[in-house]
C-alpha cells in the first residue's frame, strides 16, 4: 500500500504527542515495506505556525516528507474568538473563522495530498485546519485518527461534518470512541480501536547513568516526561508535591523532565533537567519509584506506555479518562482527584515496594499484548486494507 499523512507539522525536533505518533506509525509503515508520505507545513513550533523548515521535499527514516509554507498561522487574537465561540459556538461561519484562525493554513499541502496516488491518506489530530479541509476534500480516501478528548472544541458545529466524511475512523482508547460515538453520528464508518505503539528500549536501561546526569544518588524520586506546562497538570503536581513534602519530610524527589513552559514553584526537592535524550529517559524511567502523568486532557499517553514497559507503576490523573481507562485495564497504576488522593497512593506505594512491582509487571504485560508497534502495525495495515477496498 501507498499511504500519505497530513499533520499540521512534522519531524524529530517536533514536540508533540500527536506528531510524534504520525511520525512513528510513518516509520514503522515503512519498516513493515509500505510506501509511505507526508504533506505538511514548514512549522516547527504550533504557537504561531510560523515557517521554520525550508519548503522542500526530504527524506527522514525512510518517510518522503513534503513541506509547504503557510498561508496564516496562528491569529493573535484567537484566544479572544475563543471566549466567545467555544461556550457555545456560532455555526458554521464562525467556526470556520475560529478554525482559519487557529491555523495553520495551507492549502498547498492539501492539494498535494489530493494529487497523490496514495491509496489512503491519514489526518491526525481533528483540531487543525488541514484536517478540518483535508477530510472534506478527501473524504473518499481520508482516514481519520481523532486523538480526541471531551473538550469544548470538539463540540463545534464545525466537527459534525469533519467527523461525518471519512472513509475509516481509528482510535487510540475505549474512552476515545465513546466519546466520539455520544457527539457524532459515525455509526455508518469502519472504526478500529488501535493505541498507539510503544518503542521498548534497545538494551537494558542505565539507571545509574540517569541518577549521576540529575545529581540523584540513591534518593526515590518520582517522574514526569513531557512539556512542562500548565495544561499538562504539572503545576498541580509540583503543588501537590511540596505539600507531601511539607507533611512526609524525607529524601523523595520529584523530577519534571521536558521543555519548560510554565515553570513550577521552586522546591529544593523538585528537578527540572529539561529536554532530555532517549538514553537519560530510558535511565531515569528504570530508576524511579513511580510514573506521574498528571494531564487531566490526554488522548492516550505515550509515557504510561514507556514507563510500564521498565515495570514502573503509574499515577495519573482522574480526570482523564483515557489514563484511568489504561489503568484500570491494566491493573498497572493508580488515580488520584485532589491532594488526599495524592497523598494516599504516595503512602500506599512507598509502604509496599511489592505492590508497585506487582503493577509494574501488570502494565508491562499489557504493553507487551497491545502496544509493541510489530503487531500494532499489523492490524492497522489489515484494517486499511478493508476501508480502502470497501465500497
């Protein structure tokens, strides 16, 4: 098979669970022998979309990559439009200006995927104009990964058509689908529910490595990997944590490793390393005494994944309900809502090292059943294999 996909932006230097997920089902596509893609923007950065590669055709992994260079990015005065669509929207009209608005807008790559012999052409996420565009003028061929989570966004009039208009749906969790299936009517679409795949670590982590790059010794520390922002919840997490602190002194760090966006208050105890390679992340997974994702707005979580596949417990936020859904089946974490929920499971896992390994060994043998991107990569290819063919 030929396949194309169209994200708002792509490459290794791109940060972005959305992006990162296109960038490794392209890669492994192209392991597993197909043909493989992507017409997207010269961004780098979804701040302002702003041209940053150069528009040209490359080559990354194997992965034909297409950049084109945008008409508008993103508006400064989006977040206003947004107070005043997104409780309620304005139709039509006023979504499609809250959706040009957002950007990025670029309608070169659109009419290169359209031009393209793929036989199956990937938009992922649903939020960006080249989805919001590409599915409609696609639709026979589109093959849509919402990477959805119940936000005012998605209850855009605008979405209803978006939704409507592909060949084929694919999900990353139960959690995904149901909500997808309560807003929309897509009861008439081929629907797979997939995950994403997880790329285990090439050799047996370096523990120590990790603990001497941090300064850590031999303390027990927690651990985040990801965008140091707000919106991820790492604000309440660090909060969370100097109030544990404040009530179990003790050597108990917590390490927040990502690019900083929103800095959380200072605490002696508190390590932010900032962006780390695969070698120091793989290490400090390995070393830790549990796994913090605490984003109440996560479509899957590549970390959980990551962090089970070295038999780490996790701790996520019960708000979310693609993590809980994930812990839950996996019997491999643990949730909490506000701080006497923090506090019980911290005290629940520190008092019982059994415990966290039972659900350590528990989250690993999910991945290893669902998630390892061989077999994930198989169904996803049979299952593209019907859409495309069914009439």
């Amino acid at each position: 098979m030929k396949i194309a996909f169209v994200p708002p932006r792509y490459g290794p230097e791109v940060i972005g669970g959305a992006e990162h997920a296109v960038r490794m089902f392209a890669e492994n596509l192209v392991a597993a022998g197909d043909e493989v893609e992507v017409f997207t923007t010269c961004a780098l950065e979804s701040a302002t979309w702003a041209d940053a590669y150069p528009e040209a055709t490359s080559s990354i992994a194997g992965v034909t990559v297409h950049r084109f260079g945008s008409e508008s990015g993103r508006h400064p005065d989006l977040d206003a439009l947004s107070d005043e669509i997104l409780p309620k929207g304005l139709g039509a009209r006023g979504d499609r200006r809250w959706i040009d608005m957002q950007g990025p807008v670029c309608p070169d790559a659109i009419d290169a995927a359209a031009a393209s012999d793929a036989d199956a052409v990937v938009f992922y996420p649903y939020l960006y104009w080249p989805t919001v565009v590409g599915v409609a003028r696609l639709k026979d061929r589109a093959i849509l990964h919402p990477a959805a989570h119940d936000e005012p966004q998605l209850h855009l009039p605008v979405f209803q058509e978006v939704f409507a208009q592909p060949r084929a749906l694919v999900f990353q969790t139960e959690a995904e689908r149901a909500v997808v299936r309560r807003l929309f009517r897509v009861e008439h679409l081929p629907q797979l529910l997939l995950g994403l795949g997880v790329q285990q670590p090439p050799g047996q982590p370096d523990e120590k490595a990790g603990r001497d790059a941090l300064g850590l010794g031999d303390r027990p520390y927690l651990i985040y990997v990801g965008r140091v922002d707000e919106g991820k919840g790492t604000t309440i997490l660090a909060t969370s944590f100097a109030r544990y602190k404040e009530r179990h002194p003790g050597p108990l760090a917590l390490v927040l490793a990502g690019p900083v966006f929103d800095p959380p208050p200072t605490h002696p105890d508190i390590v932010l390393p900032g962006l780390i390679d695969e070698p120091l992340k793989w290490g400090l997974l390995a070393g830790a005494q549990a796994c913090v994702n605490p984003s109440p707005h996560e479509a899957f979580s590549i970390l959980l994944m990551e962090a089970w596949s070295v038999g780490l417990p996790v701790l996520v936020n019960a708000a979310c309900a693609a993590t809980t859904e994930h812990c839950a089946r996996s019997a491999g974490g643990l949730w909490f809502s506000d701080f006497a929920d923090f506090e019980a499971v911290l005290d629940r896992l520190s008092a019982d090292a059994d415990l966290g390994a039972r659900m350590g060994y528990a989250g690993r043998a999910y991945v290893d059943r669902l998630f390892l991107w061989p077999s994930l990569i198989r169904r996803y290819r049979r299952f593209l294999e019907r859409a495309v063919r069914r009439p």
